[in-house]
C-alpha cells in the first residue's frame, strides 16, 4: 500500500473557501469561515490556534463528519461527502473499542474491508510488531499506558492504508516525556509511508518539529492567520528544539497565537491592564507572578 | 521426611526419599506462595469469615427466638423453629411434590424472563438507535412500566386461556421492562467517538450496531437482565400465590393454610436460593460475554 501511495502520490487534501456555522436559538454561530488549506501529498501540515478556534471542526470536517456550511473539501479532486476509510482519524480520547484486544482493534478497518480472518491477523501483527506491541496484542485496551494506546489508535489508523491521516490533538492526553517519544514514533512511521498528514494540536513546539508547514488560526470564528513554512531538515532530531531556527519558529508562533488568545479571552487584557492589578499575594503583585 | 537438611537439598532429598512416595516440593518456596496467597487475598479471606460468622449468629439468634417463643411487638409464638424447618427440608427433598413445584417454578421463570430478554433487548437496542421507533414505543413503556406486574393479575388471567400462560405472562412482564430500560440506557450513553471511529474505519450501518452499539451496551443490558430476573421472581411468586395450582409461591402459601409453619420457612428459603442461583447465573453469563470487564 506505500508502495502504491509512493508511484502515484496521491492523498491531496484541497479546503477552498470554506466556512461553517451552526444552528442556535440565537441564530447561525460562526465556528470557521472563509478558509483555504491545502495539505500536498505526502506533505505534514499542522493546524494551531487558541482553542475554541475551529481547528478540530475544519479536521472534523475533513474527516467527513461535519459538512461545511459552504466551500467544499476534497481529497485528490473527490469532495468529501462522509467519513471513509481513506481518511484514517486518530482522535484524543484514543478512542480504542474496549471490548476488542489490542489485535482485534487493528484488525478492524480490515474487517470491514472483507480481508478473511487468518490474513488480517497476520496483517495486524505485522503492523503491532512495527509498533513495538506485539506482546500486547491479546490485551484489552484498558490494561495499557496512554502511550501505547495511542500506538495503537495510530497502527489502527494506518492498518486500512488511507491515503491521509488526520490526527486530532493525538497526543494531548500524554505526559511530556511519552510525547516526545510519541511524535518520534508517528515521524518515522509518516516518513516510512510517505502518507499525507493533517495533524491539529495547541503544542506550537510540536506542531513545528513535526511539520513541513504550519497553519496558524485566528480565534473564533475561525480562519487561517498565517501559513508558515518549517525548513528544518529531516530527519529531525530532538536537539534541533534548541536551535536559532527552531526558536525563532516558535517565537513568531507565538506571537501570532498570544495575539489570537487574548483576542479569544476578550481581549481586554493588555500588559498596562495587568500591571494596574496590585493584589498581593504572598508579597508579590499578579504582575509579578505573571 | 521433611527435616530442615532435607528441605535444603532437594537433590538428596529426590535421592533419600522412599521409592514411591511423593517428593515434596521445595518446601519453602511452598509456604512462601502460601504465605503470599493469604497476604493478597486477606480482605476475601476476612470477609467469608464475617460472612459465616454472620450467618451462624443469625441462625442462633432466631434459634433462641423460636424457643423462648419471644413476643416483643412481633410474635415469635408460631415461627418455627430452624432446626423443624431442616427436619421438612430433608422431607421433602425426598418428596417429589416439592421438587415438582420447584421445576415448575424454574420452567416459568425460563420462559416469562426469557422471552422478556428475547422481545427486550432487541426492542432497547432498536428504539436506541431508531428515533422513530423511540418516539412511538416510549410513550406507552412509560405508561405501562410503573404497573406493578401483580396489578396486572386479574387482567392476566383474562387474557389467557390457561391458568400456566397467566402466570408466564406476569414474570414476563416484571422482567420486561427492567430489560427494556436499561438496554435503552446503555444505547444512549454509547460513546460517539466509537462510533465515528468506527465509520472512519469504513464501517457501515449494521456493522457499527453489531461491533460498536452492541458491545457497547452489554454492561447496561447486564444491568438490565440481573434487575429483571429478581423481579421475575417477585412477580412469579405474587402470581403463585394468587392464582397458582402448583409452583413454589403456591407451596409457601398452602402451607400457610395447612398450618404447616415449617413448609413456610422451607418455601422461603428455596424462594431465596433459587433468586441467587439464578443472579448467579446471570452473573456468570456477563462475565462470559464480556471478557473485557473481567480482570
């Protein structure tokens, strides 16, 4: 199946002039509007933004579950009219069947599929084993670590051979030392792959070591700020967070969504607001603290 | 056989022993692992033990009730005695009467809760998924649910032909809708990130019901059947006693009008087995079908 996503590069995620609102006693709510994104095949892009800012409903959206209010989303020049198994999804909450080892969950894009039970066990282990749990597969998702629940959530994204993969705030759940070993994990199986990947997280330090390009969101409702190019090279090493570049990176990152978030609160504070506040605490003024 | 040289060497020991006799394992590793075992499994342990002790003092208690035959507010002038229950215990397991009330009542409860899971469960699982089936069935499960299945006696025996299909009827109906709710309950609390995740991976319609609603409302459905299956009792022994020839219901309360007080303690007790055995039961089944939630 890489093989097959290598010669003819497909997985060309195209979201043009989309927008999309909901319903309330109030009148329409606008989450997202007027965005383009474009995801090139075999291309990492990530999506950051203050939360709330729409960028798991433009993910949903591409995903199939949500229909745009307007504009369209396509995959290789298909529109999306509902969820498929190629676009594979991993979701926060790992969102593993409990009811289902650790195999059988991997085993499932490739039931429904049809595969006969012997070959998509054997497909199963092979994928576990690249993952690092084929001890593991006879074992019940609640008796595993975050970590290696979302290895499996991944392996079982990637089990169906999907053209794209979206990942929604993977790795929000896990602690910062298993992150770290998890964005390595997902780099070097998306490199294996060479699949295309939208990847939506609130961690700017993530969303830059592990993209080649970053989509920058306002706060609500929603739209693209700013696109920034990643020209670290590959493969990326841990080290490369301390670099000039990286931090350079990230402060204008920062900046960007420091702006969106106070926007996001209210945006009524300002720095001069803060140094107004005088409540001491413990000796110290809030400005202090802050 | 085991002298402290011995249990050092278990070599000598295999060399010392008499032919045919069992070498004893190496004793020490023994009783550390039954050291251990008692160590992990001490609050079990501990609890069979109050358990027992509970029982014992419950049975003494209402031993020296009996005797003294103490009035104080209730009259324990007529209650008999354990030991004259145990004498018509061991009557009447000799006698096949008893055991045919029994059977009886056992077949009744296999039907009327059988068939209680059989139209319950699917009916739960298809108003969870269907709206328009939820909006038409709901209403009069609401209306019809708060009847206690003994109320529906009368009506019952007007319905059926037969005395045995009343009775049926009843413990189908006091199981029923334990079932019902709670099937439902486990559809709606279903999580919809399963089931998105599920058609992410190019499941359709009848699979996502089969491998995510399903499997995702077993617990409650389980919840549903143990609820369903003490009712069932409740309402069979009601019914029993009201309008039964023969069933255990029927055997506590003609021994009320035989004056065979003994045979109502008997019928009680058996009542009380016979609801536990079938939890039991129940219990059992779940753990089966739901290997997951067994640790």
């Amino acid at each position: 199946m890489s093989h097959a996503a290598l010669e003819t590069r497909q997985g060309h995620i195209e979201v043009r002039n989309f927008a999309l609102s909901y319903e309330t006693i109030d009148g329409a709510v606008e989450a997202v509007t007027d965005t383009q994104i474009h995801v090139a095949p075999g291309e990492f892009v990530s999506i950051v933004g203050p939360s709330g800012c729409g960028k798991s409903t433009l993910l949903n959206a591409v995903a199939g579950f949500l229909k745009p209010t307007c504009g369209i989303v396509t995959v290789d020049g298909n529109a999306v009219t509902g969820p498929s198994a190629e676009r594979g999804m991993v979701f926060q909450q790992y969102s593993l069947f409990p009811w289902k080892t650790v195999r059988e969950n991997v085993e499932f894009g490739l039931k429904m599929r049809g595969m006969p039970k012997f070959e998509r066990a054997r497909a199963a282990r092979t994928l576990l084993g690249l993952a690092g749990l084929e001890a593991f597969e006879n074992h019940y998702p609640e008796r595993l670590s975050g970590g290696m629940k979302q290895r499996v959530g991944i392996v079982r994204a990637l089990a169906t051979g999907p053209k794209v993969l979206l990942l929604d705030e993977p790795f929000g759940a896990l602690d910062a030392q298993t992150r770290i070993i998890m964005q390595q994990i997902l780099t070097n199986m998306w490199q294996r792959l060479k699949i295309s990947v939208l990847f939506v997280t609130h961690d700017i330090d993530e969303a830059i070591f592990l993209s080649d390009r970053v989509y920058c969101m306002t706060a609500r409702p929603g739209s693209i700020k700013a696109e920034i190019q990643i020209p670290l090279e590959r493969p990326r090493q841990q080290a490369m967070m301390m670099s000039s570049e990286f931090l350079a990176l990230r402060r204008g990152l920062m900046s960007l969504i420091r702006e969106e978030s106070l926007k996001a609160m209210g945006g009524e504070i300002t720095d001069l607001g803060m140094q107004g506040l005088s409540i001491e605490l413990q000796g110290h003024s809030i400005a202090d603290i802050l | 056989m085991s002298s402290p040289a011995l249990m050092t060497s278990p070599n000598q020991a295999a060399a010392t022993a008499a032919p045919g006799a069992a070498i004893p394992p190496s004793r020490p590793e023994f009783s550390a692992r039954a050291a251990r075992w008692f160590r992990l499994n001490q609050d079990r342990l501990r609890a069979l033990l109050i358990g027992t002790a509970s029982l014992i003092a419950f049975l003494i208690t209402w031993h020296l009730l009996t005797t003294y035959r103490v009035v104080f507010f209730v009259k324990f002038t007529n209650v008999p005695a354990p030991l004259a229950v145990y004498a018509s215990f061991t009557k009447a397991i000799h006698d096949p009467k008893f055991l045919m009330h029994i059977l009886l009542s056992c077949r009744r409860i296999f039907i009327g809760f059988s068939l209680a899971a059989l139209v319950g469960v699917p009916l739960g699982l298809i108003m969870g998924r269907f709206k328009l089936v939820h909006e038409i069935v709901f209403p009069v499960a609401e209306v019809l649910r708060p009847i206690p299945a003994i109320a529906w006696v009368p009506m019952a025996i007007m319905l059926w032909p037969t005395n045995e299909q009343s009775i049926v009827f009843i413990t189908f109906l006091g199981s029923f809708f334990p079932i019902l709710v709670n099937t439902l309950h486990g559809m709606t609390l279903v999580d919809p990130v399963l089931v998105r995740a599920a058609k992410c991976l190019g499941a359709r319609e009848t699979s996502i019901f089969r491998e995510v609603y399903f499997p995702a409302s077993l617990p409650h459905i389980f919840t549903g059947l143990t609820v369903g299956m003490g009712v069932a009792w409740v309402s069979l022994i009601a019914a029993e006693m009201i309008s039964g020839q023969f069933g255990i219901g029927y055997f506590t309360w003609e021994a009320y009008s035989l004056v065979q007080y003994a045979d109502i303690a008997l019928g009680m007790i058996a009542i009380g087995v016979l609801g536990l055995g079938s939890s039991l039961v129940i219990r059992a089944a779940g753990q089966l079908v739901m290997p997951w939630r067994s640790r």
